[in-house]
C-alpha cells in the first residue's frame, strides 16, 4: 500500500505512481499530524479538568457512589 499500487497491478507489471520515499514520507506526516491533534485535545481536556477544579470534586464522587450502588446491585 505504501508503493501505491495493489498486488494485482504488481503481477501485471505495472509501476508504481510515486516513490516508495515520498510515500512513506505522507504516512510519517499522517501519523504525527494525528499524534499532534491527540495531544492538543489531551492538553485541552487537562486545562478544562484544571478551571473547573472545584466542580470535579463533587462530580467524580457522585460517579463513585453511584457505580458502587450500581455495582452492588447488579
């Protein structure tokens, strides 16, 4: 897939469109482009968590206490 062509063209004997380099260039750019947007949306939801301190408290015990009556329920 990174040469740009499928097998069936490969037993043809057809070439590739584009250098296996340039290729694996735009892989490389796709997987760090995307590295880029997890860490962006990690931060973000980090500086959220840390504004809203004081609210998380309150909530994340109300979700503690409702998974263990849910859980000593079930």
């Amino acid at each position: 897939m990174l040469s740009g062509i499928g097998v069936e063209q490969l037993r043809t004997g057809q070439t590739a469109r584009n250098s296996l380099f340039a290729s694996s260039l735009g892989v490389r750019h796709r997987i760090l482009r995307g590295f880029h947007r997890f860490g962006a949306a990690a931060s973000a939801v980090g500086q959220f968590l840390l504004q809203h301190k004081t609210l998380m408290g309150p909530v994340a015990g109300a979700v503690i206490i409702l998974f263990a009556c849910t859980w000593s329920a079930g």
